[in-house]
C-alpha cells in the first residue's frame, strides 16, 4: 500500500532536505580542535539557545504522534505533568548545575569522580549509555513508523528497519563534523518545522469542524460516560494512573530530576552555557516553553475527537476513525494524515515528526558520545601517554557511529516491544526511560546528601535499580507472584520504588577511612 503522497509534498520534503543541507552547510564549524569545543560548544551557548536544544531533544516523536493519541482518548491531565517538571527544574538548577560548574564537568558523571572514584563514574557513564540507547531507539522507532509508510507503504518490520536506518544515518552525519554546535543549531532548524508543521495541522483540522468554539467546549466537558475531556487535573490516588498529581509530584518530578540533571543528553546543553546561573535560566526556559508546545498536540487530540466521535457537531457527517495501516496498528492522528490531510499539508507534517527524531536523535548520539569519549576512553588513553587533543574529536565521532548501530538495533527491537506490551505511545517513551534512571537517581541521592556508600555499593545500587524497574513490570510482577498492589504500577511509581531501593542500597555501606 503506497501513500498517495501529491508533488505538492514531494516539493515540501525537497525544500526541507534543501533547508538541512544548507543549515549544516552554515552552521556546522569549519574547525573543532578540541573536546570542549565538540562536546559544549565552546562554553559560550546563550540561554535561549540551550533552552530550544533541551526542548527539542526532549520532544520526539512520541510527543507529535503520542500527544494527539492521548488527547483523543483521555483528557489534559499529561499536561499537568509539567508541575513535575518545575519541581525537577527547581531542584537541578539550585542543587545540580552549581556543582557541575563547580569543577568544570564535561559530563554529568564527574560528580561522582570526586565522591567516590573513576570506577564509579565509569558506571554511571555506562548505564547512561544504556538507558540513553533503550529510549533513544524507543524514539527513533516511533518516527520510524511515519516515515515507513511515505517510504515502503508499509508499517511492518521492514518498514521499520528501512525508516530506522535513514533516520540514524540522517543524525550522525549532521552531528559528526561540528559536534555540539551543529546540533544546536539544527535543532533550532528542525524545532521551528516541527512546531510550524503541528500549527498549520491544527489550524487546518479546526477549520474542518464547523461547530463554534462554544458548542466545542461544551462537547469536550461533557463527553459520553461522564468525562470530562478538559479535565487538568488528577486527584485519584489510583496507582495505575500515570498522570495523576500524586504520580506527577513523585514520579514525574524524580524522572525530570534524572532527565536534566543526570541524563547527559539534556545535562550536555545546560553544561554549554557561560556560567552555572545562564544554564538554569535555560533549564527554566525550556519547562515552561513547554507547556503550550504540549498543550498544542494534546488539543489536536481533542479536536480528533469532535471530527471523528461527535457527527452533531460536524453537519451531520464526520470521518470514520481508524487504526490500522497494512494490518498493523497506527495512532488516530496517523490515521488522520494519511486520509484527511491535502497535498503539502501533509508532506508538512510527515516531515514535523521526522524533524522531531532527527533533533532527539542527534542529540542523543552526541551526549552518548561525550560520555563514552569523556568518561571512558580519555582515562584510558592517558594512561598511555598524551597525545593531540584533536585525537578526542575523532574519538567521539568513531563513538558516534557504534552508538548509531546501537539505537538502530533497540528501534528494531521496540517494534515488538511496543506491541507486546500494548501501551499508548508517550507512555511507552516515557516507560524505557525509568529503567536506569531509578539507580542513578539512588546514586546520585547519595553522593548529594549523604557522607555514605563506597564504588561497590555505587555498582550494586545501579544494577539493582535496573533489576527492581525490571521486576516491577506488570507481566513479570503478575509471574513471579508479587503481590496485587505492585502489578499494576503506573511507571512514576515504579520508579519511586526503584529509586528508593537503589538509594539504601547505596548508602548502606559507611565509607571505609582513607578510601573513596
């Protein structure tokens, strides 16, 4: 089945592919001598800058096809989800960012260099590197699914791995000459079509709803089975729900507190800037910039709802939703861009989400490639001897491209993944994140406000973190017989639990007098 893709947005693709070529053709430095310029871009970032990199990396894909899908079967209680992310940003810029400017850290894992020793920020650095190649390849499966269909007509696993591997080499070649610098300003390139693109879409599809803004809100408020679609908030104290408020001021914060502080994907761009307070004016700028940009794809979820549920308000007639594609599951706003949209409109909007992953995913590759660079092969390679710091801007560019194999890889495997498990997809993004952030949150917790916890205890906190998040996943809690109330965790509370673990088990152990 091949989209009937008009020349219209075979001309809108051209002219985006034309914008990225000339935007890495501009932007990307001519000359990176050192580390520090590849991987911070100098130090000289402006907070504005920053701010737009943090938004970009952080909404994907699963954002652009995830958001509408939420808001069409649920309500607005996702964008509640940002108080979660002040009290995180509150808690980062005050307590984080002044210690990592403090001792001129490149990555987020030096920290723990001065707490316990190398071994441990190695550790760190590596399960960084693993949660970082699960979430990522998470993202770059869920844009792979639209640009399957414009490529192959076809969602299946082929698809797949054809949309995959385009996007991964489309991110490492705009990431590998400039490093830092050239992701920031393609992001900035691939923010501005993104957000353009989900504009034009939503000020099209209300266009197409002849009800007044009144008639709507009355519709949305009154939903059939007594819900209430413009509900913001979640007093619930359902353990299943994952956007409920006691979810958001637990889990939620702890999992902005992971992603900005301690995930040196966003932590990178917060380590770009001047100083430590231009970095947490950034971190602040990006939270609330996100608010509407969410608030955007989850009202374009409500306005799928009266198009496609409420014929009253549509002249008698609406579409027929619908989610499936070749025989395989879509989201209803996918559905929607392959029936409803015009020419140009929606080869638009098929390159919006392919925006989305190219700026989550270069990113990623660039802070995973700091990390590996930064943490593991400099020591390493200075223990035999110096050489020219230009050997570590190739370094990272060689570490790029094995983290490229790595994300196609987990894109592939989150195929199946996402079906098994039969979760919506920004719960799914969200989902792959918590697996390694709950031990070095526990890690992290420890080094912050305690004297406590030795390398060893460093190591087996992050692996049994990992484990517990493992454990706590409902088919495997329902299989090993743990009781009622942990088999059906919503993911905050699942990485409250292994959070809380990894931490005692961290601190456990009293530092031995002398030894790090």
């Amino acid at each position: 089945m091949m989209l009937p893709f008009s020349t219209a947005d075979w001309l809108v693709i051209g002219a985006y592919l034309l914008l990225l070529v000339a935007g890495g053709w501009i932007f990307t430095p001519r000359k990176t001598a050192s580390a520090h310029d590849y991987f911070l871009a100098g130090g000289n970032v402006p907070a504005w800058l920053a701010a737009i990199s943090v938004l970009s990396a952080t909404q994907s894909a699963a954002t652009f096809l995830g958001g509408p899908d939420y808001g069409y079967h649920g309500d607005l209680t996702y964008l509640s989800g940002n108080i979660g992310g002040l009290i995180g940003a509150i808690f980062v810029a005050r307590v984080m960012i002044p210690r990592f400017y403090a001792i001129n850290a490149t990555t987020a894992y030096e920290l723990l260099t001065l707490r316990f020793s190398e071994k441990a920020t190695r550790w760190a650095g590596g399960m960084f590197l693993v949660g970082r190649v699960f979430a990522g390849g998470a993202r770059v499966y869920l844009a792979a699914i639209a640009l399957a269909m414009v490529i192959t007509g076809s969602v299946d696993a082929q698809g797949i791995v054809i949309a995959a591997a385009i996007l991964i080499v489309a991110s490492v070649l705009f990431t590998f000459v400039g490093g830092l610098k050239s992701v920031l300003w393609n992001d900035l390139i691939q923010f501005v079509v993104y957000l353009g693109s989900a504009i034009a879409v939503l000020v099209f599809l209300r266009m197409s709803i002849p009800a007044s803004n009144g008639e709507i809100i009355q519709a949305l408020s009154n939903a059939p089975e007594g819900m209430n679609k413009l509900r913001l908030f979640d007093f619930s104290f359902d353990l299943s729900r994952p956007f409920s408020m006691l979810a958001i001021i637990t889990g939620l914060a702890l999992l902005y507190i992971a992603n900005a502080g301690m995930d040196q994907d966003t932590t990178q761009r917060l380590l770009s800037c001047k100083d430590a307070k231009t970095g947490a004016r950034s971190l602040y700028l990006s939270v609330f910039a996100t608010v509407p940009v969410v608030g955007m794809f989850i009202v374009i979820g409500l306005m799928l709802y009266i198009f496609y549920d409420r014929p009253d308000l549509m002249g008698g007639t609406s579409a027929v939703a619908g989610n499936q594609f070749g025989g395989e599951k879509i989201s209803i706003f996918m559905h929607y861009i392959l029936t409803q949209l015009p020419g140009g409109l929606r080869g638009l909007v098929t390159i919006g989400i392919c925006a989305a992953a190219v700026a989550t995913t270069n990113s990623a590759l660039n802070a995973m490639s700091s990390v590996l660079v930064q943490d593991f092969y400099r020591p390493w390679r200075d223990r035999r001897g110096p050489v020219d710091e230009h050997h570590f801007v190739q370094a990272g560019r060689a570490g790029m491209g094995v983290i490229g194999v790595a994300m196609f890889v987990m894109a592939v495997v989150s195929f199946y993944w996402q079906r098994y498990s039969d979760m919506g997809l920004l719960e799914f993004a969200l989902q792959v994140m918590i697996f390694t952030y709950a031990g070095i949150l526990g890690v992290y917790f420890t080094a912050l406000f305690t004297r406590r916890g030795t390398t060893g205890s460093v190591i087996a906190a992050l692996l049994i973190g990992f484990v517990v998040i493992v454990l706590l996943q409902p088919g495997i809690a329902r299989a090993i017989g743990l009781p009622a109330l942990l088999t059906g965790l919503a993911f905050p509370f699942q990485l409250c639990i292994g959070t809380l673990v990894a931490f005692l088990v961290c601190a456990a152990p009293a530092p031995r007098q002398g030894s790090r």
